[in-house]
C-alpha cells in the first residue's frame, strides 16, 4: 500500500475531500511557465463526458512529467475536472468557469429554473509505465427560478468566479438547488465513494 498520493490540483475543496476520506497527500503544483489553463479550452462541438475525461487525462499527463523533473518519490498521482452541462443546450452543453461578471450572468440564466448535469472525471496515474485509471461521475442538478436581482447579488458575492457553472454548491449557491441526483461530493469536485473505489485499486491507503 502506498502511504500517500500526490495531488495534482489547486482546489481546496479537492483537498478537503481527500482529508475527510483520510488520505494523506502532498501537492504537485504547476511551475512557473506551466500553460494549465490551455488544457481546459473545450474543442468545437465537444461533448461535455469527452471534455472532462480528455482534460483530466491530459492533466495526468503533465502531472507525470511535473513528477519526472521535480525528482520526486513515487507515489501515485491523482488528478480531477469537474464541468457543467446543459446537455443538447443550443448555445453549448459545456458551461465552464465565467470569464467576468457578465458571463456570470448569462450563465446563472441558462440554469435558472433548470436541471442541469454536473460531470467530474478521476485519474489516479498508479505507475509511471502505466495509463491511469479513471471514471467519470455524473450528478443531476435542480437549480431554483431565479429572479435577476438574485443572479447579481449572488454574482456580487465573488463566489461563483473560478467555479465551472458559476456556482459553488458548498457555498452560498446551495441555497440556489433545490434537489439533487447523485454525489454531492462529486458536485464539489471530488465524488468520494467513486474516488474510494479507484483508491482502492491504486492501492493508495485510506479510511
């Protein structure tokens, strides 16, 4: 078994979720000069299941080489992307991070009222040899009619900027969502039954 994992993510709620599944870890961060946002970039016309299954495994990919050059125990690497969906939604299924608050707006409005999916994808790379595991979670989101005095208060908050979807469920946008379908960890970032699952198979120690 292997003591720890290396988390190749900079969200603190990734690393919360991982300290509530008592998994001990460590960060392997971008360096400087590192294009992390480039891998995020949907492809015309991308699926929202391909979009986070091919950056999650894109992002295993530089993780490993960040690995290979810091020099590093072996450990195995974990890394996650969770994405936004409005599946079939004319203007694009795939809703990411809002670019300032304009974008913010226009995206609370396409979910106002509305179910939307939540996808977040798992890789966690269990030899340098070998391609990574990965699964990819899927949750159903109810998200409340919302009027647009209640998006811009909302937007004002600062919470929804750096979150796919323009929201964040742990925060003040879970008084937004009436019901979900799924994993509410997953919605987070991090679905920790499935994320136990690969664990296990990673043979990576955990509660």
């Amino acid at each position: 078994m292997f003591p720890f994992l290396y988390l190749a993510s900079q969200s603190p709620r990734r690393q919360e979720l991982l300290k509530q599944m008592g998994v001990q870890f460590e960060m392997l961060l971008p360096q400087p000069g590192e294009d992390t946002e480039a891998i995020e970039i949907p492809m015309p016309h991308e699926k929202a299941r391909a979009y986070v299954e091919r950056v999650t495994l894109a992002k295993s990919t530089v993780a490993l080489e960040r690995w290979k050059k810091a020099g590093l125990p072996w450990a195995p690497i974990l890394c996650a992307d969770t994405t936004v969906s409005m599946p079939e939604h004319p203007a694009g299924e795939i809703l990411g991070k809002p670019k300032d608050a304009a974008d913010a707006l226009r995206i609370l409005k396409m979910l106002s009222g509305k179910t939307h999916q939540v996808l977040t994808a798992v890789a966690i790379t269990t030899s340098p040899e070998i391609k990574p595991l990965y699964l990819v979670q899927v949750s159903e989101v109810e998200f409340a009619p919302l009027t647009t005095e209640q998006m811009q208060a909302y937007i004002a908050s600062g919470e929804p900027f750096g979150k796919a979807g323009a929201y964040g469920i742990q925060g003040l946008g879970g008084a937004l969502i009436p019901s979900i379908k799924g994993s509410y960890s997953g919605i987070m970032g991090l679905p920790i039954y499935e994320t136990t699952q690969l664990l296990a198979r990673a043979q990576v120690s955990h509660l």
